[in-house]
C-alpha cells in the first residue's frame, strides 16, 4: 500500500512539474532510481512514456492560452527528433553505472545554472 502510494505522490508532483514546463524527469528518475530500485535506463524508459500523456495535456493548454510560438517548431521538431534516436542509442551503449553519473552530473549543472541565475 505504502508504495503505490509512494508511486501516486511521485507521479502527481513529477506531472505538476511536467506541466509547469521544467521537466518532470528530473523528479520521476531520480525517484524510481532511489526509491524503487530501478535501474537508470529502466527509469529513462519509463520517463519516456510517461511523458507522452502528460506533453499532451500541457500542449494542449498551452495551445488553448495561446502560448505557443509557431516559427521555431519545425527545427525544434526536427533535430529534437533527431538528437533522442543519437541520445537512445548513446544510452544503451553505455554502461548503467555511467548513465546514472551522467545524469547525476547533468542534474548538478542545471540546478547550479538555476540558482546561479538572476
């Protein structure tokens, strides 16, 4: 009972960040990895396709107030698209261990950069 409602908090706090636009990842991997015990890539995966729901619904209010910048979408679309199958193929040539410094690491830079902004 306890987990599933561990798994309930993580989702709704990982989707409300998700909504906001910063990226619910950086709450749902570290979550499946320290708390539940799955592996990096286990919880990259898994971030992955929980991402599908919730982008549909920040996209779709996000279109409806309007928020949405037209012109750079095709680039964006196309080398985004682009740069997750280079990512997808680098994360599963690389070893588990490293993936999860690799994240770790990257988690530091963005947080420094976040505080350290004006």
């Amino acid at each position: 009972m306890m987990r599933i409602l561990m798994l309930v908090l993580t989702g709704a706090v990982s989707g409300i960040i998700s909504g906001m636009g910063i990226g619910g990842g950086t709450v749902l991997i570290p979550a499946l990895v320290f708390l539940f015990g799955l592996d990096q890539l286990s919880a990259q995966t898994i971030n992955l396709i929980y991402f599908i729901p919730t982008a549909i619904i920040a996209l779709i209010t996000h279109t409806k107030n309007k928020n949405i910048e037209k012109q750079p979408l095709k680039p964006l679309i196309f080398f985004g698209t682009a740069g997750a199958m280079l990512g997808c193929f680098l994360a599963l040539s690389l070893k588990p261990i490293f993936l999860k410094k690799l994240f770790g690491i990257f988690l530091l830079i963005m947080g420094f950069s976040e505080i350290t902004k004006k």
